[in-house]
C-alpha cells in the first residue's frame, strides 16, 4: 500500500531519531517525544507531505532535519509539524507549524484539483478516489436546474466535481477547517455555484425543514458510525428525489439504507468499491430513489 518513495522516508527519519537520541513517545508513562510520523504523498502530482506529530516543544535540530530530507528527497513539497499532549493515541496536533513549504499538497482527482493539509481528510488512495466519485456521478445521473445539499462534505470534493453539472450545491461540515479548505479548493478549480457552511449535520437538517428548503439531491458521506438518527429522519423529511450515499462501513450503511426503504425509498443497486486491495475495506455507493 506504500509507496517506496513512502518506505524510504520511514527509514530516513528513524535513522535521524535514533541518531540524534530524540525520545520517543511511551503510550504507558506519557512521557517521551516524537509520536507519529504521518507521510500523504499524491499520486497524480508526485506531491509528497512529512508531518511530524510529536508532544509539545519545538522539533529538535528542525533545520538540519529539513536539509536532511531535501538532500535525499528533492521532489518533498513540505513538512508540517504538528504538537499535542493529548493522552488519546490520535496522529492530529493541537498547535500545528509549517517547516518548509507552503503548508498543503496538491492531488489531482478527474477534471480537479484539491489542496491537502496536514489534518484534513482525503481518500488516501487517491487513484482509487477517482473510481469512487466517477462511480457516484454515473449512478446519480444529476440534471442541470437540480440543488444539491453535501452532507460531510469534508475539504468539498464530491460536491466540487458535481458542480459542473447541476445549479447549485451546498456543501456541510462541522470541522472549520476543512469548510476553509473546501472554500480554497472551489476557488482553485473556478467553481462558482457551490458555497461551504460550518455547522453541524443534524441542527442544518433541523433549520432547512424549518425554512422549508427544497433539495432535489442530498449526499451524505458520514464516518463509520453512519448517520445520526435525527439526521436520518430530517433527510426524509426534506424529500430528496435521490439520496447518493457513500459508506466506508457497510454494517451502518445496511441500518441506515433498511431505515430509508421503510420511508418508501427504492435501492435499486449497490456498488462496492475496493479502496485497500488485500484487507476488508471496501467503499460502498448507492443512490436511493424516491418514487
């Protein structure tokens, strides 16, 4: 699953730490250093990311670190670092500082392209990505004149490559910063007919009945946990013509689509799509229809 651009950096910045006697982090004592070493790399620019998530103070030595790395990779576009105390085994910081370059990559996904920060959730296999949202837009079939409502829209990209086709798209989601990235990456690709709220699934799903909005399609994309049940039932109440959704979890995807034909949705077919080959995780697309 690794590149060996990738297996190399594991094993350049082992032989830095090791050799400079950088203490590592103990998950029992909580005490140590360096944590996490986070590498995202895109597959169509050659675009490659270190993130070094560590406890609090500032990275030993970071400028030789940063020479280091450049002498043995010199297509690297940046190196974030990013600190926590949390106790909670989570690779995200709590202070984040840019080393070197400009702070993000850049991935190209079919006609787009999208910017990626250290803590900002995009497919990781990106290649595979481009199967995933070309699979969802033929399933879908959006119309020019149709408003579409993107539920955990992340850093925007399903609804960025959608815009093109339909009036207009609202993207939402709860993390501030993804909402600014996705704001970035609709001005990068010159989409104009899709704006970005901040704001929480459910309490949006519970204003747009109240203001009577109209979506003629409503993605969702939620975690693994699938979707909240008051979001579920507000998502029925707007009555979507269609209902693209997308699941890393088959299990809450299978509760949550029963949930949806008992409200008299059609699941005509489902569309599995291998994201990690060789291990169980799948993605799975489907379009629920109203009649």
């Amino acid at each position: 699953l690794l590149s060996e651009t990738s297996n190399e950096i594991v094993r350049r910045i082992r032989d830095f730490v090791t050799g400079h006697q950088i203490p590592v982090y103990d998950v029992i004592r909580h005490t140590g250093y360096m944590r996490f070493l986070m590498i995202r790399q895109g597959r169509r620019t050659d675009q490659v990311m270190i993130n070094l998530v560590t406890n609090f103070g500032e990275f030993p030595q970071q400028d030789e670190l940063i020479g280091y790395l450049r002498g043995f990779f010199p297509k690297l576009t940046t190196v974030v670092h990013n600190q926590t105390a949390r106790k909670s085994n989570i690779a995200t910081g709590e202070i984040e500082q840019v080393l070197y370059g400009p702070g993000y990559i850049e991935e190209k996904v079919l006609t787009s392209t999208f910017r990626i920060r250290a803590n900002s959730f995009f497919q990781t296999n990106s290649r595979q990505a481009e199967t995933l949202y070309r699979t969802a837009c033929e399933m879908l079939e959006p119309a020019s004149g149709q408003r579409v409502l993107d539920l955990y829209c992340g850093t925007g990209p399903i609804g960025i490559l959608m815009a093109g086709r339909v009036a207009e798209v609202i993207g939402v989601e709860l993390v501030g910063d993804a909402v600014k990235l996705a704001e970035e990456n609709a001005v990068l690709n010159r989409v104009d007919n899709i704006s970005f709220l901040e704001a929480n699934v459910t309490d949006y799903l519970k204003a747009c009945s109240a203001e009577h909005q109209h979506f003629d399609i409503v993605v969702v994309d939620p975690p693994r946990a699938g979707l909240h049940p008051k979001a579920l039932k507000r998502i029925v109440a707007l009555k979507p013509e269609k209902i693209l959704y997308i699941s890393c979890n088959p299990a809450t995807f299978a509760r949550d689509a029963a949930k949806l034909v008992e409200e008299g949705y059609r699941l005509p077919v489902l569309t599995p799509v291998d994201m990690f080959p060789h291990t169980k995780h799948i993605e799975t697309v489907a379009v629920l229809h109203r009649p």
